[in-house]
C-alpha cells in the first residue's frame, strides 16, 4: 500500500524531464496510477550492465496476494535475488551461511524444499557466465599462437633480407657505425613495420567490432562494452612494440655481427651464411608446430560445435517467431472475474490470419529451456506418496502448441480446441513423466492430481 514510489535512470530523466531538477517529489503516471519519484541515479549506472536496453525505472518489488502463503506441493523460481557482501565476508563464507537457512527450510518444510540448497555466485559470474573466462583464455591463447606464426614468418622474412643488405651494412660498419648503432638501426626498422601493421589492424578491428555488435543478439551479456577504447588501444600499442622486438632481434643481432671481409666481397649478397640457415629453418620448425597445433585445437572446437549442432532438444526452432504478451490492467493484480481466455483466443485468431502463418499458440511460464520454471506436484491414484517423487516443471498452453513448435507426438493425442473450460480437464505428459510416473504401464487414460484438479491423461510427448 505504501509501494508507489519510483526511481528515474539518468537517461530517463533527461530524455522524458528535460533533466528537471525539481523532479524529485513529484507524481508521474505509471500502469494506470500515480508514482512519486524519490530518486535520479547516476549518468554512469545501468543495469544489466552494458545491456543494450539497461533499466530505465525501478520500483519496489510487491509480492502477489496469492503467492503470499506457501503451496504445500507447489514452487515457483522466477525471481534473482542480489546482495552485498558485508566487507571481510568471502562468498564460501556466504554459501555456508546459505547452506545453514537452506536446512532450516527443508526441515521445516520437508514437503517442498527437500534436497534443496541456495547457490551464491559473484554477480560478474551471473551477467556472462562462470565458464566464459576460460573460454574467453582458451580464445585468447589461440590469438596468441597465430601472432606467434606471424612473428616468426616476419622474422623469416627479415633474416632471408638480411642477406641482401649484408654489403649494405658491411659498408656502414667499415664507415665506422659500431655494432650497437646497427642494432638501433634495424630495430627502428623493425618497429615502424609493426607500428604500419597495428594501425592496420585497428582499423579493421574497429570495423569487425561495429559488425560483431550488430550481429550479436539482445541476450548477450555486456554487448555494448564490446568497443576500442583507450585500455584497447593501449594494448596494442604495447603489442606493437613487443611484436616489433620480437620478429626484429635476432635478424638485427645476425646482421649487425657481419664478417666485413665477405660482406664487401661481390658474391656475399647472394649466400646465406649456415647459421643464418639454421636460424631459418628452425623459424620455420617453429611456425609448422605452432600451425598444427592451432589446427588441432580448432578442429576439435569444430567438432564440438557439429556435436553441440546435432543435440535434439525435443522442438524445432526453425521458422519459429516467438513474442511476450503482457495484458495491462489498472493499479493492483489483475481481478479474480477476468477472464482473459477470449481476449487470448482474439490475439490467436488475429495472428493466425497474417500470411505465411502456419500455426500459432501461446505459454504461460516461459519458453522451453528459458530458465524459468514453475513445478508442482503430480499424484497418481494407488502411487507412491507425493513427497518420494520430484515435482514436475508445468506450462499452460493453448491448443496448437505443439504443432507450433514442432514437438512429436509418441501416444494418444494433442490438444483440441474443444479442451477448454467447462470441458473434462486433460493433461499431456512428456516420455520422461511417462517413465517415471507409469513404469511399464500406459499413461493414456489415467487420471492424475495437480493442484487440487483431476486430469485425465490425453498424450505422451
């Protein structure tokens, strides 16, 4: 009763308000009633974090009515919980604390929370993912091996140049350049040739970067971080100049130990001397084994993905457009009377008239492997207890679901559109149901509890 009160995004505020400092106390419409906003955050602060469309309002969090008092047989998981730690606290510390309240709970709650724990994790770990650091090094390792097999092909290069430049710097050193001032020489060369090749590069960078970003959809975490900005740029000047040393050193070394004698002899700039070959064939030792292992490690990425391709996750995605409907009402939960079946059925029949339409078909509770979850518990007449079997993940589908999404049907039916309200209450179960809930028996026909409602099984998927 005291929760309409509202935060502005900086962006929000200036965009809508016109930056208006005297925003604060004031009312603003907002899902048919009036908020008072209480607070402007900072220009520097969006959540998720570098999403393409950060939060731009917050408000507090209202527990519905009916979610207030625990189910004896149902949960739901759709809310993320952040906190901070206090300073000195370590996340095992956290975890263990967790795992405390989590026993608390299923002793006390046996029925609902058994074998039950609370995961913590850095919220970094949350917005990309724990497993992307390694992968993100795996990726970076194999950069690295490539510009490896470049260093040394620039190096091979340089060295098979050297031996065309030996009278040029036999001449410099008989004109008195000491060894040191040789070096200097073919190491600044060197380097204004990797300078040439980072500007290149960068240039090309950012071009692939404004590709990669355009491509990439909503859901990938931190995507508008994906840029060139100074820490970027200052890695690769620094790569420049340890490139350019690099591939530079040994040629500059080799060539500044010149033998005079041979180097102002005629035939000295057309032969290579045997250490000078030596170095080169071990350059080029280098760059196979470094090749082969780079196409080892991604002929094994390759393999991974043709297998991650080949997993059948039980529905088919292709020509598949999916979008969330949210029905708007006044202030408040949406009232117990509303019957918001035809209103669905109008949005069914509306989409279902579009050219090119093939099926269409609506869920409650997510899409299939969304990470959303609502599981309950299903009891079979002369089973087992409800408590010694896990819950079973519900959703709430309209008639042609399964059509919709291409999930094929292993016995007895889909849905109709004659399985509505007022009709004999049906369920389809899934083969995994099916195996636990009717070992070696036939699901079809059997009639089974869920949330207080009897349902007669019509179809096994």
């Amino acid at each position: 009763g005291q929760h309409r009160v509202v935060v502005l995004s900086d962006g929000l505020w200036r965009r809508r308000f016109g930056g208006d400092p005297e925003i604060l106390g004031r009312t603003i419409p907002l899902e048919g009633a009036n908020y008072e906003v209480i607070g402007v955050m900072p220009p520097g602060f969006t959540y998720p974090v570098s999403a393409i469309r950060p939060t731009e309002l917050w408000m507090p969090y209202v527990v519905p009515p009916d979610e207030r008092v625990r189910h004896p047989n149902q949960y739901s998981m759709y809310l993320q919980s952040i906190a901070r730690l206090k300073p000195g606290v370590s996340i095992a510390q956290a975890q263990a604390q967790m795992d405390q309240v989590a026993a608390a709970l299923e002793a006390a709650h046996p029925e609902w929370n058994k074998g039950r724990r609370i995961g913590v994790r850095p919220l970094r770990d949350h917005l990309v993912g724990a497993s992307i650091r390694s992968w993100m090094l795996m990726l970076l390792g194999a950069v690295g091996i490539v510009l490896l097999i470049a260093c040394a092909n620039v190096a091979n290069l340089l060295l098979a140049r050297s031996t065309a430049r030996e009278r040029e710097v036999g001449i410099r050193a008989a004109l008195g350049a000491s060894r040191g001032r040789l070096i200097r020489q073919l190491m600044v060369e060197s380097l204004v040739l990797s300078t040439i090749g980072t500007v290149l590069s960068i240039a090309v960078a950012w071009w692939g970067v404004q590709l990669l970003r355009t491509s990439m959809p909503d859901g990938v975490p931190r995507v508008t971080a994906i840029a060139l900005d100074l820490r970027v740029l200052g890695a690769a000047g620094l790569l420049a100049l340890v490139t350019g040393t690099l591939f530079g050193i040994v040629p500059a070394l080799q060539l500044s130990k010149t033998d005079l004698t041979n180097a102002l002899k005629d035939g000295a700039r057309t032969s290579a001397s045997r250490s000078k070959q030596h170095l080169r064939n071990a350059l080029v030792v280098a760059e196979v084994a470094l090749a082969v292992v780079l196409l080892v490690g991604a002929a094994l990425f390759i393999g991974s993905f043709v297998t991650l391709l080949r997993i059948d996750p039980g529905f088919d995605t292709e020509r598949v457009l999916t979008a969330q409907l949210s029905p708007r009402f006044a202030p408040g939960m949406i009232p117990p009377d509303v019957d918001l079946a035809p209103r669905f059925d109008e949005v069914i029949e509306r989409v279902a008239r579009i050219p090119g339409v093939e099926h269409v078909a609506l869920i409650s509770g997510g899409m299939p492997l969304g990470g959303s979850m609502s599981t309950t518990t299903m009891t079979v007449p002369g089973g087992k207890p409800a408590h010694d079997r896990e819950g079973v993940s519900i959703r709430r589908v309209s008639a042609d679901y399964h059509r919709t999404l291409g999930i094929p049907l292993r016995q007895g039916r889909y849905f109709e559109p004659t399985d509505r309200k007022g009709s004999q209450s049906v369920i389809i179960i899934n083969e995994a149901a099916a195996r636990t809930y009717f070992p070696n028996e036939d699901p079809l026909g059997r009639t089974v509890t869920i949330n207080n409602v009897e349902r007669t099984i019509v179809g096994v998927v």
